[in-house]
C-alpha cells in the first residue's frame, strides 16, 4: 500500500498519511510542490523551482516565498522529512 492517499476537488486536495493515520488538506500550490517532491525522490533544492515552474500555467513573481513557505508547511505537518 502506498504512504500516501489523495483526493482531489475542484481547488485543493486532501492527502491521508498512512503511516500515521493523518489527513491533510493541501492548497493546490502545496499539492503540485508535494506531487512533484514524491516523484523526484534526492531532488536538491535549487531544482524545485524550475521544475516548478514547467508544471504551472504561468510562472510566479512570488514563487520562491510560496515554494518555501509550503516547504515549511509540508515538514511541519510531517509529509515531507528534513534531511
């Protein structure tokens, strides 16, 4: 069984953790950094942001606050591990 488990909505998506029995609901910016984050197992950090960037319609002039706050957001709720 894969750790996590998605549903997705119209604008945001919620991710059940089964290894700690969690549920979480992520903005559609925080679902697309974690998606890409799961697909890219040892991605380093200064290859997030442009591979961000070929997934989102339009590039973001705030990108690097966004990309780091949900970061920040996905260690916290503990669906990202830090190094």
């Amino acid at each position: 069984m894969a750790r996590f488990l998605f549903k997705s909505f119209e604008n945001e998506a919620v991710v059940f953790d089964t290894a700690s029995g969690d549920t979480h609901l992520l903005a559609p910016f925080t679902l697309t950094l974690f998606e890409l984050i799961q697909s890219r197992p040892g991605m380093m950090a200064h290859e997030i942001e442009p591979a961000l960037l070929s997934r989102l319609d339009q590039p973001s002039e705030h990108l690097t606050a966004l990309t780091q706050d949900s970061l920040a957001s996905l260690r916290k709720l503990g669906l990202l591990e830090t190094p």
